[in-house]
C-alpha cells in the first residue's frame, strides 16, 4: 500500500504586506525584491495562531477527502513556529478538530517540513499501522523574522497547507528521498529559549532568524537537483514522464536553476511564491491545494515535490496523483 492524497486545503491570513509596504520598514525596494525573489506579497498573520491556521487548512483538506475527523489516526503536523512549547501544534489542532481517534505528533525539519511528514505517513502507511493521517505543513514566520534584517525579513509568509492521506495499491507516493546535514546547521538559524536560570549572570535576548542567503541558495540548487536526478534514475524515469514539480517556495531563481539543470519547462514547475513568499514547511501543501482545486493535478499525473531549507534538510518525492 502507499499513501496517496485524498483531499488538500490551505488558509493564508487576510493581511498581505506589499514590496512598497517592506520599503517602509527597511532598505529596499520592489525592484530589488522581485528581481532576486520572484516575491511581491506576503500574507501576515495580525491575530491568527499557528493552530488556527492549521485547522483552517486540515478542515477543507477533511471535506474534500470526505473523511471525518472521527476517523484519523494520525495528525503529523510540522511546523518551527509553534504556539507553544507544550502542548505541541498537533495535540492543539487535535482539540480544535475533534480528532479523538488520532495520535498527534509535530515534526520539525523546517522548510523540508511537510515533504519529511509525508515520507512519515508513507512509512505508517507501508507498514499497515494507520490508513487515515492528516499531514499539515503550517508557519507563523513573522513572529520569529527580525523585521529590520532586509537580508531576510523580505522573504517570508504566514500560511497552512494540510493533506489527508489514505492507502492506496496503484497511486501515491512510489519513492522518496530524504536527507539531513547537521554540520551546516548554522546557515539558517533560529534560537529557542535561550538558557535562563538563577545560577547564571549574563544578559540573554530572544533570537530571531539569521541566514547565509547566497550558502543556502546554493545548498538548494545543487541537493535539489541531486535528490530529484536520484529519484528519477532509481525508478527508470527521464523527465518526459513527469507532469509537475511541486517545489518548496523559496527564490524563483532557485525553481529557475532546478529547471535549467533538468532541462525542464518552466510551465512544469508552477510557483505562488508571487503571492505568498516562503512559507516554509507549509509552501508545498499551499502549492499543492491551489494545484489540486485549480484542476491542475490529475488522476495519474506523475508528481515530483521538493522540500529543502533548516538543518539543512532536503528530500524529494515521486507520487502519482
Ligand atoms: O526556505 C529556506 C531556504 N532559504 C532560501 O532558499 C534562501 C536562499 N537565498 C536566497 O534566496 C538569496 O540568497 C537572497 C534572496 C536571500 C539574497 O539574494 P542574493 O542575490 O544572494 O543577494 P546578496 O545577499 O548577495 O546581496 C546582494 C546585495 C548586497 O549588497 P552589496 O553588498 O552588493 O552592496 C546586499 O546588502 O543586495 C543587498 N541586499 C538588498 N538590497 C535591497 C540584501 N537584501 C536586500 C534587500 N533590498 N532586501
């Protein structure tokens, strides 16, 4: 059995926030970003959580699949801005569904978030052990971007993309790839807590993202490129058989680059980084739901997805829809 994708939803927050808008904030401007991002807005949460997002995303993706929340076994829920340490995301987006039937567990491996969720229901899946799991890729970026780094704070948006999967014998996902590399953790960074306690004396600060732009971008475009080549040549494809690739939303210079070494068509790499920046763990799920509604996945489409970013992390996926 695999897992394959039974219904997908997505929730942005009504907030955008424009290029123009950053200008204020921030040394840029329009140009600069959308010549180097592919960005022109982002959606902002102004009072949404992470679990409210979540929800949102998990209830539309339930009445596509027509699946109740009753019937659930699993929430896999990845997310690097939960709303608190304990309890996790998933247990909160638990509650609010009524999932009582379902075991609730958060992952973190940041913008690889959901594709690495997914690979973990597949394993579930394969096993036998569950055959009904919501996956949710989910993020509050603003609250841990430094709003006045306009080396980052440009990039991100708020949003949710769920996926209720189910076992299937012919569709799903037929190979995945994934990968870590905690040695190079340091070029995309964000502290937790820091230690606080009454035995020591020094000041301490609460972190916010930091990032090497230009080691990550060329993290992305060489892994990227690897894990899909791999995944291609160990199932006997060569691109002409592939209908779509669903890439984490980072830079469309990255989806550019990806394409180029694939000798790929841009048309096959479609992209809503326009209107929603990099949303980290919940970019694909969101690209995916548009896809899936718009009717732009089909029945047996071949599908790559990409996941890469914090870790560093990567990993791809071979699914027919
Ligand atoms: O999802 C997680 C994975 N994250 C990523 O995939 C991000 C990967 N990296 C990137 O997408 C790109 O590296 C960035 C978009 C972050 C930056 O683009 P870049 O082409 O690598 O620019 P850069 O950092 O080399 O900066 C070029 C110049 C610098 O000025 P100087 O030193 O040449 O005078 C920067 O200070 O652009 C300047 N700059 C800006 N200028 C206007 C940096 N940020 C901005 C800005 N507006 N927002």
């Amino acid at each position: 059995m695999n897992a394959y994708i039974m219904g997908t939803g997505s929730y942005l927050p009504e907030q955008t926030v424009t290029n123009d808008d950053l200008a204020k904030l921030v040394e840029t401007n329009d140009e600069w970003i959308v010549s180097r991002t592919g960005i022109r807005e982002r959606h902002v949460s102004v009072g949404e959580t992470t679990a409210d997002m979540a929800a949102e995303a998990a209830n539309a993706a339930l009445s596509m699949a027509g699946v109740t929340a009753e019937e659930l076994e699993m929430i896999l829920l990845a997310t690097v801005t939960p709303d608190h340490i304990v309890p996790s995301t998933a247990c909160e987006v638990q509650k609010k569904l009524g999932a009582v039937n379902a075991v609730a567990i958060e992952l973190n491996a940041a913008c690889s978030g959901f594709v690495f969720a997914l690979n973990t229901a597949q394993a579930y899946v394969r096993a036998g052990i569950y055959r009904k799991i919501l996956v949710v890729g989910v993020e509050t970026l603003s609250k841990i971007v430094d709003w006045s780094d306009r080396g980052t704070c440009i990039l991100f948006g708020d949003g949710a993309g769920a996926a209720v999967v189910g076992a299937d014998e012919e569709r799903g996902i037929m190979d995945f790839i994934q990968y870590s590399d905690g040695a190079k953790g340091d070029a995309l960074l964000c502290d937790a807590r820091p230690l606080k306690n009454p035995f020591i004396s020094r000041e301490v600060e609460h972190g916010y993202v930091s990032m090497d732009g230009q080691e990550v971008f060329k993290f992305a475009v060489k892994r990227v490129s690897e894990s899909i080549d791999q995944l291609l040549q160990r199932n006997s494809l060569t691109t002409d058989a592939i209908d779509c690739y669903v890439l984490h939303q980072a830079n469309a210079r990255i989806i550019q680059t990806v394409a180029k070494h694939l000798k790929e068509d841009m048309g096959k790499f479609p992209m809503n980084l326009e209107r929603c920046g990099n949303t980290s763990g919940a970019s694909v799920p969101l690209l995916l739901d548009e896809l899936n509604r718009s009717g732009r996945l089909k029945r047996g489409d071949r599908v790559i997805m990409s996941g890469f970013g914090g870790g560093l992390t990567w990993g791809s996926i071979y699914m027919v829809w």
